[in-house]
C-alpha cells in the first residue's frame, strides 16, 4: 500500500528525530554509567571526573542533565570547588580537549610558596652576607626582592609543567633534604674543624644556596622514577621523617648521651639520621607501591601516630619511668598508633576531610570526658581521669571512624570474592525509548 501524501518526509523526520533522541540517551548512558562505576573507587577522584567531564564536552557544551550528573559525581567524590575549576579550565569550550587528561597543577601553589619562603629566608639574606655587605638597608632590601624573585621564577618555572600534589611533595621535600644536608657533612668533619675551615659561615650558607635546586632536580627525578599517588608521596615523605627520629632515638638509647656527646657521636648521628630519613622512605615505598593510597590514609596514619603520641605522653606520669624507658613507651605507642590506623583503615580509600572528621571525633570524647569531670568536681590531675583521656580519644576516634562507614567507598579491586556489574540498556516503549540499567551480583 503506497504511503498517504505527505508521509515520505513525515517517515524520515520521524527516523532523524529517533537517531537523535537515541544518541543523546547512549551519551547519557556513558555518562550514568561512569557516575555509577566511579563513585566507587576513589584511588583517582579528578582524574575520574575529569573523565566524565571530557565526555559531557564531546558535542561541545554542556547540557542541563549532564551538569546534574557532573554535580552528583562532585559530590560523591568529595572533589572541592578548586579541583573542578582547574579541571574546566584545562578544557576548551569548543569540546576540544586542549591538555593530556593527567595534567594537573593542584601542588603548583605549595611549590610557589616555598620558594618565596626561601627568598626571603636564605637567598635575601644569604647573597649579601656571602659578599661581604654589613649594610641593613642592603639585606632588608635584597630580602624583599629575593621574595619577589621567588614567585615570578617559580611561577615561570611550574607554568607548563604537570605539578600535582605528589610531584610537589617530592619537590618540597627535596629541596629541605638539600639544606639539611649540610648537617651530616658537617659532622663528618667535625665542628671544630669545620669552624677553622669556615669560621664565618660563608661556605656552609653558600652550600645551602646550591643544594635547594639540586634537592629539586633529586626529588623530581625520583617521582618521575616512582611515579606515585598523592597518597604515597604524603606516606613516604613522612614515613622518612619517622625514620629519622626512630634513627635518633636509638642511638640514644644505645649511648649515654651525658657523657658520649662527643664528635665521634655527632658523626655516627649525622649518618644515622640520614640513613634513617632515606631507608624510611625507601622501605614506606617498597611496602605501598602497589597498594591503594589516598592522601586521606596517609593522613590518617599520621592521626595515629599524633595520637599515639598523646596516650604514650599521657602514660608517663602513670608509669613513672626514667629517661630511656620513657623514649620506648613513647615511640612504642607512636608505632602503636600508626599501626592501628594502617589496620583500621587499609581496606578503605579515605578523604582528607573523613580523616579531619575523625580527629575531631576524638577530640570529641576527651572534650565530653573533661567536661563531664569539670561537672562533677573531680580532680583533674588523677590518674584515673588520666587513664580515662587516652581512653576517650581512642574511643572518640574508633566511633567516629565506625560511623563514617567508609566501607561504602571501598575499591574493586579488594573485592575478590564478589563482582557487581552495572550495564547501560535501550528499552523499548511503544514508538518510545528510554534509558535503562543491567545490574548484576556474581558470587
């Protein structure tokens, strides 16, 4: 039967309208299916929406329901106002993608800050003292330079290169290490030989003037080398610095300090202290680099650590001990800390704002502890309200972790025994289609 007239472009306008309406709920697919697959894992929180940005950028703009999603997935990913901007702005608005998607310059502003710190704290005052200038209009003046200097070549420097948060970190730190580096070879030396050789202190300023940039070039070489998360970069640079005290503490321990502060003990430390900061983060990076770090666990083993120090202080006067069992109870319960958080929290990604959360959970409960005390008069020197502030803190922190139920962000890829897949579908309606989903369990 021919079709009636008028029908010939009725049935192809119905078929483009159809091609059209089935594109833009294939995108819209893409798009949900990203923002449920991805709300889990949070090993890679920007990158992911970063993704699903690019996506929503193909045809060029924007729609209002691919906002919708983008602000869900924000929100899910607990990404803060500036990690979206930077994010939109690495995009043209045409919808061509302008930049690799793992360019990132979130740690461009901790590299800035710390080399106008270093204008004003050593090369202001550093460059006119090596010269021999005894003016005070001469340093306060190059001081304020310096400072200036410092931002505009830092900012030159980081204005094309992919900085995020771990390759800052690496920057930072190796930048410190340069400068105290002088400390070791000092000692190696000898303080009294190194005072006859330099008894102005214009080579050891000069030396720490050059090892900052070779602190740079060492650490970023090293996170090009590593490659790791924020997560691990924040992990084993502080898992160097606890290196360096536990290196401290047990030479320490193994001397009389009253009697053996010697150079030879200042040289033995210089190398123990070192070797400790160095092997701390050696061994952090050997244990961590395959596993998922978010800066949020790193944080929150450095919660554990802070507050293993608390209880391991608030312990002492319980106790009573002496000088060097005091040292043990103290580190011990540091250790403690760290490992109970690592225990606690190793199946979770955790965010930094969930760690913070926790710490004020614990200084929750001390805070209920002493006030209720202060409430009904008791002493507050006892020792057993002494005894009760290590317990409060500890069970502040554990509740408030509890409650936080971090286990609804836990990664794929702890999941062995179960699988959960989630699959976009076209579902016909009549002359209508719509979107629908495929969820399955997989025991």
């Amino acid at each position: 039967m021919a079709p009636a007239a008028g029908c010939e472009t009725l049935i192809p306008d119905y078929h483009s309208r159809q091609r059209l309406r089935s594109a833009r709920y294939g995108r819209y697919a893409r798009l949900l299916l990203l923002l449920i697959s991805c709300t889990a894992p949070l090993v890679a929180q920007v990158r992911i929406y970063e993704q699903m940005y690019i996506t929503a950028l193909t045809d060029g703009e924007i729609s209002p329901d691919e906002e919708a999603l983008l602000k869900s997935l924000k929100n899910s990913l607990a990404l803060t106002e500036d990690q979206v901007l930077e994010i939109e702005r690495k995009h043209a608005s045409t919808g061509e993608i302008v930049t690799p998607i793992g360019f990132s310059q979130a740690g461009r502003r901790k590299v800035i800050v710390q080399s106008m710190g270093y204008g004003n704290g050593l090369y202001g005052w550093g460059i006119p003292f090596v010269l021999g200038s005894e003016s005070p209009q001469i340093y306060a003046g190059m001081q304020m330079l310096a400072f200036a200097g410092g931002f505009y070549y830092s900012w030159r420097y980081t204005k094309e290169m992919d900085l995020p948060h771990a390759r800052a970190t690496f920057l930072t730190n190796g930048s410190m290490l340069g400068i105290l580096s002088f400390y070791p070879l000092v000692s190696l030396i000898g303080f009294e030989n190194w005072d006859s050789i330099d008894p102005e202190a214009k080579i050891m300023t000069t030396y720490m003037m050059v090892a900052v940039p070779i602190g740079y070039l060492a650490g970023d070489r090293l996170y090009r080398h590593w490659q790791p998360s924020d997560g691990q970069a924040t992990l084993v640079t502080g898992a160097g610095t606890l290196g360096a005290t536990h290196a401290l503490i047990a030479q320490i321990l193994a001397t009389d300090i009253d009697a053996d502060l010697t150079e030879n003990w200042f040289r033995l430390n210089g190398l123990a202290v070192t070797a400790g900061y160095l092997g701390g983060g050696w061994m952090t990076w050997k244990i961590f680099q395959d596993q998922s770090v978010s800066t949020g666990d790193a944080y929150f083993m450095g919660l554990g650590a802070m507050l293993g120090y608390l209880n391991g202080v608030w312990l002492l006067p319980l106790l009573d001990p002496g000088f060097k069992p005091s040292l043990i109870i103290v580190t011990a319960a540091v250790d403690g800390g760290i490992y109970a958080a690592y225990l606690l929290g190793k199946n979770y990604d955790l965010t930094t704002g969930e760690t913070a959360i926790v710490g004020l959970g614990s200084m929750a409960g001390w805070a209920a502890l002493r006030g209720l005390a202060l409430i009904i008069d008791l002493d507050q020197g006892s020792d057993a309200l002494l005894a009760g502030d290590i317990l409060a803190r500890s069970a502040g922190a554990y509740w408030t972790f509890q409650r936080l139920k971090p286990g609804a962000r836990e990664t794929a890829s702890r999941h062995t025994k179960t699988s959960f897949s989630v699959n976009p579908v076209m579902l016909g309606m009549g002359r209508r289609q719509t979107i629908g989903m495929n969820f399955g369990l997989r025991f």
